[in-house]
C-alpha cells in the first residue's frame, strides 16, 4: 500500500487497477484500499475487472460506490470493461442489464457487439439450466430481451 500511497501523492489523473487472478474477496479488498488513497489524493480510479464483472458491479451497487463511467474496449477477440469508480456512500439497485452489461452508449460499435456476445452467451447459458434452475433461466432470458430490444437498428 506504500507504494500506491507514493504513487497517488504524485496526482496522476488516474490509477488503475487490474484484477489478475486475485480471489473476488481479495479484490474487492484491494480496491476498497485503493479507492480510499484515490479519494484521500484526488485521483480518480478505474477498475479493470478480468472477470466476473457483474459481480462487481453488484457489490459496488450494494456498498456505495458509483460508476461514473464505464467503456467497453475490445483487443482482438477480447472485450475488457473499465470502470471509473468514487464512493459516494449512496446504496444503489441496479436493474438485471445494468448488473450484466452496466450502463452503456449503445450507439457504440464496440459496445453493440460486446452486448452481440453477451446475448449469445447468456441464450446459452439460460438454455442449459432451464430444467435444473428456471428462474435464474428466466431471468436470463429477459436480459436477452432487453438486448435484442437495445441491439435492433434504429427504425428510419
């Protein structure tokens, strides 16, 4: 942490902070600890989650921290989500797209086909436990909705 503290005294405009193969626990421990040397410097954070993305946005929502910004960027085949975070100490309720996708500018290129991926996905998966656990599979399949509601070309 003395590290982070140096570096944060320094006033980048930013620091990021990479999840790579730490435990969800570990994580958000981490980034909990980070944000507060952010918030104590000035410096804005970004999370860079390499999975389980939903998850975090959940648990940011539920423990007070706002997204004030979120990009998805693709590298070849890979989509990544960055995630610009402050604590504000507001418990928020996300809505099963925003917990899933976050909050996105669907006219984006990149953005529509992360969400075309996601859709595929979640199709999938809600496919393959509609015997062994159907709500979460119905739940599923109306997130697939609102994605083919989101993703369908502006009517002219």
């Amino acid at each position: 942490m003395q590290q982070l503290q140096k570096i944060a005294s320094a006033k980048p405009d930013a620091m990021i902070l990479r999840e790579k193969q730490l435990s969800e626990p570990a994580y958000q421990t981490l980034a909990e600890q980070v944000q507060r040397i952010c918030q104590e410097q000035g410096v804005q954070l970004i999370l860079q989650p390499m999975t389980k993305v939903p998850v975090l946005r959940q648990w940011l929502a539920e423990n007070g921290y706002a997204i004030l910004q979120e990009q998805v960027v693709k590298d070849g085949k890979f989509f990544y989500n960055l995630l610009r975070v402050q604590y504000d100490g507001v418990v928020r309720t996300l809505t099963p797209l925003e917990r899933e996708i976050g909050v996105q500018d669907w006219s984006n290129a990149v953005v529509q086909a992360y969400g075309r991926r996601k859709r595929e996905r979640l199709q999938t998966i809600a496919e393959q436990i509609q015997n062994s656990n159907p709500a979460m599979a119905a739940d599923y399949l109306q997130i697939v909705a609102e994605l083919d509601r989101r993703l369908q070309p502006e009517s002219v």
